[in-house]
C-alpha cells in the first residue's frame, strides 16, 4: 500500500515537473528525473506517464485540461493524501483544487472511512492556515454514521468562517450551514450561529422549528421586539395544532375559546380551574366593551353554558362550584347581549343597563373594569348621576390599586344596593393612563359646578333601581334576561324557572331585530330560547 501510495506521489512531481519550465520548477529537475525514474520502477509503463506529459505539455492549449492520476487502492494512508497535496500546492498550485476534488469524490464513495478522511484533511487545511479550503472540506462531511461528528465539521466550518473569513462568505456558510443543522434536530445550534450574525429572525425561525418557544420569546423580547406579536401567534397556532387548551388560556384567551367551540373539546369537570382562568382572563381583556367583541363574549357564554348543562347531571350539581359557574354563565350572557345591543342604535339603554347590572357582580369581575364601563355607558345616555356615581368610585378604585389597599373606600354611595363592598383589589390597572385622566378631570369639573345629586337614582320601591334587593322588604326580584335590572311588573315568564324578562324590555329587543335584522341579537334569541326551554308561546308582545 504504501508503495502504492508513494507511486502517487511522486507520479504529481514528475508528470509536473518533466513537462514544467517555470524557474521553481527547473530548480528541482533532479528531483524530476529521480521520480520519474521510481515512477517506472514502481510500475506506471513509459507511454503512459509520457501520455500524461504530453496532456500535461499542451495545457496552454486547452486551458480546461484538469491534470489526473488514478487514484491508488483504497488503503492508502490518509498522511499519504496529505503529502501528496502538499507537494501538489506547492509546485502546481493551480491543480490543487482539481486533485482536491478528485479525492473528496473518491473519500465520498467510501463512507465513514472516506468522511473520517475529509475531516483529517479540513484539520490539515485549519493547521496550515488555509481556512477557506478548511471549510470547504468540512462542509463537504456528510452522514457519516456519526450525527455528531457532522455537526461538528459545520459548527467549524461556521465557526472558522466567521473567524477568518470575509462577512459575505461568512454570511453565506451560515446561511447554508444553520438549515442543516436544523435538518439534524439541532436547532438551538443552528440559532446560536445566526445571532452570531445578527440574523435575529433566522435564529428565532430555529427555535420556533424547535419548538423552544421560551427562546424564541426572549431573543425577540431582547433583540429585536417588531418580532414579539410574530412568535406569540406561531406559539398560539402550534397550542391550536396541539389541543393544548390549557396552555392557550394563557396566551390567548379567545383563541382558546375559538379551541372549545371550533373543536368541540368534551368539558371535563375536572378541568374547573381551566374554566375559571378562561373566564377571569376574558373578563379582564381590554376591547371587549365594544360590538366587535360579540362572538368572543358568545363563545365564552356558550362554553359555560355546556359546562353547566353538564354540571346539572353531575354529582356537583347544586355544589357551590355549579352554583359560581351559573352565575359566570349569567354574566357571560349580559356581555354578550351587551355587544349584540352595542350594534344597534336603539338599544344603546338596554347596553347601558348591562353595564350597571354587572355592578353587582364585582366579586368576579375587575372591579375598576366594571365602574369604567357602567359610568362611561351612563354618561353617554344622560344619566349623569349614576355616571358620576360610578366614575368618582373608579377613580377611588384606581387610588386603592396604586396604594395596594382597599381599605380607603367610602361605601356611602352603595348602602342599600346589591353592589358588595368587599370585592377582590385588582391586581393592575385595566384602564389606560390617558382615559383615566379625562374621567379625572370630568369628575373634577362636575364636581366644582355642583350641578349634580350624588345620588342612585331609586324606583317605586323605594331602592336603587337597578338592585335586585329591596332594602326594605328583603324582597328580591328576578333580573331581567335583557337589560339585568329588577322586573317589577309586566313580566315575560319562561319555562325554565328563574328565567323572565320585563316585557318592554323584551318587546324593545324584539322590535330591533325587526327593524335591524341584527345576526348578533338574533343570536341572542336563539340562546335565551335554548337557555330557558324555548321562547314564549307569543314571541311578540306589545300589551
């Protein structure tokens, strides 16, 4: 083998250096003379190294001539090749790249030996130097039984790239090596190499391919924030694509709803605390107050609906857990129908009414949130009392989430109404700073001007009128499946008990879809008749 080896050698020199006349090569023609000699004494026949020459000789002619051997057996040693490499730099430069590739092509087709032999050469190239051929070979290491030895050959390509090459060519091994290494399921490398580069979206790419969404989040966080909402909606869809409710609810509470009601996912009784974060989360979202927000509202309405329809045929049926649920279910109801009447005119009051309802029921929801909301709906339909009433209470709120304390609240404007004094403080502000200050300063102005009762208004009972509790009389009536508030008189009666509407209010409802042909309101019907056992037998009623 070795003599085989040598053969090959020195078959470079003197095929080189007999047809050469370059002063470098006419230096050493005794070298030539001496090789060409041990070529014919190991066996290359006469005619065949002269063929050569003559290829050789004639190369000014054709430019495109690639000088070429055959290659020794396949046992030739791997300091052999070097060698012969080296001899080939160093006197005929100009056919290294071609005897290079020669013998990558002939290591490709021997597998692992022939990969071992290509990172044996890349280290050789590294040693001497010669970085951009150190590279290109080991680029060239593919599958060689070992995963980890070819990442290794591309994280030194890359590596050295960066190191010692030009940015553009660095740039472009990169670019080529992070897609590989993605290939292998070594996305976390191939991220690292592109912020080496400052490829921030190709590294978050790689983590999202991954899977490391924690990563992904913080190198767009710290880097480049424009990618933030770009990895919370890969991170939102891969939740969808998994059926991981649990996890989407804290992403995205509405796409996690969107899951239960486009997927139909079984409401599993155990899962309570997915339910109760589903409705905290939506309760708190901002732009939910508007007519665009319907279908978000109807999906959580719906969604506690089949919960609680489950819970009835349950053993927590009546528990206090159903009992919460239900009035999460009611609550979600007047959010919904709140929307629905936000997109017709004439129902601007019964939307008002929603919001004042949804007072009492502050022991669920944020607070601050719910007095913004009834006092803003109040001062936009005239109702300027209660509006005032409402917004100094939120003012009051949003002191006490600075302070950390409810302690200083002054109840006296809510004694004998069903609006609770201990509610939980709000963990944040769910109102933004700008719209706080003009509800401040419309405050401050009402109140120098001293044109206002700050008082609730109160009904023929003697109550705030949009209590369900008579102070008084300990009496409690029923709310009103449209608007929330008490129903005194002239009540609409459904077969599912508890369930009734003040018949104006119902007849109002009615008169609009007539005359909007509103989908949400219709939608609202179609769930009332589903909630309560069907609608009643006169589905108009102007008496």
């Amino acid at each position: 083998m070795e003599r085989r080896a040598m053969c090959y050698k020195l078959s470079i020199i003197a095929v080189t250096l007999r047809s050469g006349s370059s002063p470098q090569l006419q230096q050493v023609q005794g070298v030539s003379l001496l090789c060409w000699e041990v070529m014919t004494d190991f066996g290359y026949s006469t005619g065949a190294l002269e063929e050569v020459s003559g290829k050789r000789r004639s190369l000014r002619r054709s430019p495109t001539y690639t000088l070429s051997l055959p290659w020794p057996g396949s046992g030739m040693a791997h300091d052999s090749v070097r060698d012969a490499l080296r001899i080939c730099k160093d006197y005929v430069p100009g056919q290294l790249e071609a005897l290079q590739e020669e013998y990558e092509r002939e290591a490709s087709k021997k597998g692992a030996r022939g990969m071992e032999g290509l990172v044996e050469q890349a280290r050789q190239w590294e040693q001497a130097g010669e970085y951009s051929r150190a590279v290109d070979c080991y680029l060239k290491v593919r599958d060689s039984g070992s995963s980890s030895l070819v990442e290794k050959c591309w994280m030194k390509a890359a590596e050295l790239s960066i190191k010692f090459l030009p940015p553009q060519r660095s740039l472009e091994v990169v670019r080529a090596v992070g897609p590989q290494l993605i290939g292998i399921g070594k996305h976390s490398a191939a991220a690292e190499l592109y912020l080496n580069l400052d490829l921030v979206k190709e590294a978050i790419d790689a983590f999202i391919e991954g899977e490391e969404w924690n990563k992904a989040k913080r190198v767009a966080k710290e880097l480049d924030p424009r990618y933030e909402d770009y990895v919370d909606q890969h991170y939102k869809e891969f939740l969808k694509n998994q059926g991981k409710v649990d996890s989407l609810v804290g992403v995205d509470v509405v796409a996690a709803l969107d899951l239960y009601v486009e997927q139909g996912h079984p409401l599993y009784l155990q899962n309570f605390n997915i339910y109760k974060r589903i409705f905290t989360d939506m309760v708190s979202s901002p732009g939910t107050n508007s007519a665009e927000a319907y279908h978000n509202w109807a999906d959580l309405r719906d969604v506690l609906f089949n919960l609680c329809e489950n819970l009835v045929k349950s053993s927590e049926a009546n528990s206090p857990a159903h009992e919460e649920f239900e009035t999460m279910l009611l609550i979600a109801h007047y959010y919904a129908t709140r929307s629905a009447a936000q997109s017709v005119k004439q129902l601007e009051t019964v939307a008002a009414r929603l919001s004042v309802s949804l007072l009492r029921h502050t022991q669920l929801l944020p607070a601050d949130k719910a007095f913004y909301e009834a006092g803003i709906a109040a001062k936009a339909v005239g109702w300027e009392n209660m509006a005032f009433i409402f917004l100094n209470r939120f003012l009051d709120l949003t002191d006490a989430i600075e302070e950390g304390t409810l302690d200083a609240l002054d109840h006296s404007d809510f004694q004998d109404t069903d609006i609770p004094f201990e509610v939980p403080l709000p963990a944040k502000q769910h109102v933004p700073e700008a719209q706080r200050e003009e509800v401040r300063d419309w405050v401050l102005t009402v109140s120098m001007d001293q044109r206002l009762e700050q008082v609730l208004p109160r009904d023929e009972r003697g109550a705030y009128e949009a209590s369900l509790v008579a102070a008084s009389t300990g009496v409690r009536a029923l709310p009103c499946l449209i608007t929330g508030y008490p129903i005194l008189r002239n009540k609409i009666e459904f077969k599912r008990p508890g369930k009734a509407a003040n018949k104006d209010n119902w007849n109002k409802f009615l008169m609009a879809i007539k005359t909007s042909h509103s989908p949400v309101c219709q939608d609202v019907l179609k769930f009332i008749s589903q909630w309560c056992g069907g609608l009643p037998s006169t589905s108009f009623s102007f008496q």
